[in-house]
C-alpha cells in the first residue's frame, strides 16, 4: 500500500487515543481494527502507521504544533486558576509575533516585590529564533522570583512597547521603581515611553561580564581590569566615582577607548559597594533619628550595617525608627502570594474531540433507526449531504483573528495558530545576544584591523616594487 494512500480517520485516532491512555500496546489495538474490518486487505493504513500516530501526536508534538500546544498549555493554566494572564500578539498567518505571560502568583508577588525590576532579554530560543526575556525581583530571602515571561519575535522599540504596556495591564497599571537592563537602546525608548517616572539603569553584571573580552588586547590587561574593578565596586559617591574614573582612564591611556568612554558616570557606578573596610563615616541625626554610613549597606540590600547598629548603640538608641525596618524583611507581614497554589499542567482534552465523541453517540440511535429500510436509509443520506454543504459553506466564512488575550482566547482559536518558521542553524547556537553597542564597537574594531592589514600590504608592495627596480637596474649594470 502506497504511503500517499494511507489514512487514519478521526474515529481511528480517538480508538488510538483511548487505547493507548488505557495501556493497551499498539500492536493490539491494530490488531482490533483488523478484526472489526474483516482483514488487513480491508484496511487502508498498517500497524507502522498506528505507531507513528502514538508517537507523534499523542506522546510528543510536531514542529507544526508548537505554537497551538503552547496555546493550550495557557489555556489549561487560566483554567486552573483565573488570575492567569496572557496575551498573544500574532502575524497575519497566525504566527506568534509576540507573547506575554504570568501566573497568579507571580502577580500577587509583585505587590511586595515589584520596587525593582530586572528584565533580561540575552538568550533565544534555538529553533524558531524567538527572543526569550523574563521580568525578575527579589524576594524576602534574596532570592530571585519570576514575575512575567516574554516571548519575541524582534527587538524593536514598538515590540518593547507592546511588552512593557501588556505586563503594566498584567501588574495593575503599577511601574515599578527601578529597572534595570542590559545595554539596548530599544529598551530605553520603550522604557521612557512607558514607564516615565521609573528610573533606568543598566545592569552591572553585564557591564562587569564583557571586562575580560573588551579590555584583553591591552598589554597589562590584568591590572587594568583589578584597577576598574576598585573603582567601581569601591566608590562610595558619584563625585569620588567621577574623580577616580577619570583618573583610572587618564592613568591607563583608555580615553579614547570605544566601549569605556560609552558610559555615562553613574550608569557604571549604579551599584554601590557593599564590601567592608577598615574605616568608614557614620552620620548620626539625632533629631530627625537618620542614621548613614559610608558603606551604603542600607541603601544597596536594605539591611542596616554593623558600623550604625555601633553608632545608635553608642548613642543608646534603644529602638531603631521604622524607615529602617522594610516591610519584605518582617516576620509578621502576611504575604498573599505564598498562598496562592503553583499550577500544575495537565493535558485537557480537545473541544474536538469531545464533539466527535458526543456526535458518535447520538448518530448511533439514528444510524440504528434509519437502517430498518432502504427508505429510512435514503432519507438520512439526505440529510447528510445537506448537512454537508451547509458546514462546509459556514466553515469558508470564517476569518482569523489578529490577536489573542486570557479574556477571549479558547481552543478554538488557539488551533488557527501556526509556528514560526523554523531556523536552520549550523553548529552550535549562539545564544548569548550582543548589543547595538556591542556590535558598533565589534564593527568598529573590524574595519580598524582591517585598515592597519591595508597599510601594511600597500608597505610591503612598495618594498617588494623598490626591490625589483634594484634589481632590474643591477643587471643592466652587469
């Protein structure tokens, strides 16, 4: 039987279905349709397809599936709980252009951890090339807590837009503080369009990460990098941070280096330093109860230092003022989060299948009725070929939607969804994603290299011309 001949029908697949969810093996459950059909002549498929079935669509999932299987694993997480929220920003094949979601918990988190928010959008996916980002807090242990994931296709100002608005909506309308990101000027633009009273920064870390690979080519590279690395993480104000930066370049001859003249002074000094020293400056404001020490504890990890616990029991202060005391760090506060149940995912049954199930019930009276006589049988046919052409008729009608929310999104809808085209690469995926500062200084340096490699074979072929007239004039000469 030839393989374009072969064809499983819906009553097929939900036997399969049942079968397999019931523990039969599929050799059996062949072995029963070959039985109810009278032979394996009278079959039109065999026992490779049954398997290729179980395999494919009901253990694992296509390619083809991907976007409506993570379609519907939003749906049964909203199901699980209403305070799910997703939203779904499509192309006009139904692709996934953009997509957003949080679960219930993460948003009751945000209320106590949402003042500052990092969002970290440096890895993708390595088959369908679609940027992964995540909106990240800390909680009352330190710890990083998840509050919104993010899907997309490109790293346009109007794609950060559309994600910053959606995950506003999903947070209550609430900006956060702080916001911290990596150096991309789309982020920015969106940020100050979205977010305006919330203060930008970028991210230490990453700035911190690129020292060895920015900064190697240099002869005493090692020392260049301890000698940043004292300047950032130890000063203790953005006037001293400005003094020492511009001594640290002065000093190393770094002035006209792309990447470090590329930062503004606080925009590297963001992050405080929190190490401990031999001295530091206590101010102690007896009237309005402030207390500050140099070291910046308190306002980098909101936990007051030991060098003003000294100073306010040196002042015999027996009570510490409020301001001190965080909510996130108290034992007593009642967050509403930690009751709010993780969802677990659990396989939900497609609406079609459910009314193939249900329509194989009812037509079985009706079949069982209508075979009594040749004019029972001929009126249902009938009926079926109208039936046919009016659903058939209805289904031509119908039109694709352009978006998709936790508010109107069903199964339905979620089946018109298609994937995005799958990225062929070669070798290991790069996942790291660089900056448009990055690649500018990375192009720079390029055409740099490649300048100097002209010059020195322009150099070279003046030698080798200058060597041969030598020459030539010699043996005439001779």
């Amino acid at each position: 039987m030839l393989k374009q001949h072969r064809e499983l029908s819906m009553s097929i697949h939900r036997t399969i279905e049942n079968n397999e969810e019931a523990g039969i093996r599929p050799s059996k459950t062949y072995q029963s349709f070959v039985a109810a059909a009278g032979g394996h002549r009278e079959l039109n498929f065999i026992e490779k397809d049954v398997r290729n079935y179980i395999t494919r669509e009901v253990r694992n999932v296509s390619e083809q599936e991907d976007a409506k299987e993570f379609g519907k694993y939003l749906l049964r997480m909203k199901e699980k709980n209403p305070n799910f929220f997703f939203e779904l920003e499509l192309e006009e094949d139904q692709s996934i252009k953009l997509a957003f979601w949080a679960d219930a918990r993460s948003r009751a988190a945000f209320e106590y951890f949402g003042d500052v928010i990092s969002f970290d959008t440096t890895y993708n996916t390595n088959r369908y090339n679609l940027v992964c980002g995540s909106f990240v807090g800390v909680n009352h242990h330190g710890q990083s807590t998840l509050l919104g994931c993010s899907l997309m296709k490109n790293e346009e100002i109007e794609s950060f837009k559309w994600l910053f608005q959606c995950w506003l909506r999903c947070m209550g309308g609430n900006a956060p503080k702080g916001f911290l990101t990596d150096q991309c000027a789309s982020m920015k633009r969106a940020l100050e369009a979205c977010m305006p009273t919330t203060v930008h920064r970028w991210c230490i870390w990453h700035i911190m990460k690129k020292i060895p690979s920015k900064l190697n080519g240099y002869k005493g590279h090692a020392d260049i990098e301890q000698e940043m690395s004292q300047v950032i993480w130890n000063s203790h104000s953005k006037d001293s941070f400005d003094r020492n930066w511009n001594d640290f370049l002065l000093n190393f001859g770094l002035a006209d280096n792309k990447w470090l003249s590329g930062y503004s002074v606080y925009e590297v000094g963001e992050q405080v330093s929190s190490s401990i020293f031999n001295k530091f400056v206590v101010t102690y404001d007896s009237v309005a109860a402030k207390v500050k020490c140099q070291c910046l504890l308190f306002e980098s990890r909101g936990i007051l230092c030991r060098h003003a616990l000294s100073v306010l029991s040196f002042e015999q202060v027996s009570q510490v003022s409020p301001r001190y005391i965080l909510e996130r760090w108290s034992k007593k506060v009642k967050r509403r989060h930690t009751h709010i149940k993780s969802s677990h995912d659990e396989p939900l049954m497609e609406p079609r299948s459910k009314r193939f199930d249900q329509l194989v019930f009812r037509s079985q009276n009706i079949c069982e009725f209508a075979s009594e006589s040749e004019e029972l049988t001929a009126i249902l046919h009938r009926a079926y070929d109208n039936v046919i052409a009016e659903m058939e008729s209805l289904k031509a009608k119908r039109k694709g939607t352009s978006s998709l929310s936790h508010e109107n999104a069903n199964l339905e809808s979620v089946n018109e969804l298609q994937s995005t085209p799958r990225i062929r690469t070669r070798g290991r995926p790069k996942n790291r994603l660089g900056s448009k500062l990055d690649k500018q200084i990375t192009n720079a340096t390029k055409k740099k290299k490649t300048r100097v490699l002209s010059e020195v074979k322009v150099m070279f072929f003046k030698f080798v011309a200058i060597e041969f007239i030598f020459l030539v004039n010699s043996l005439a000469n001779v």
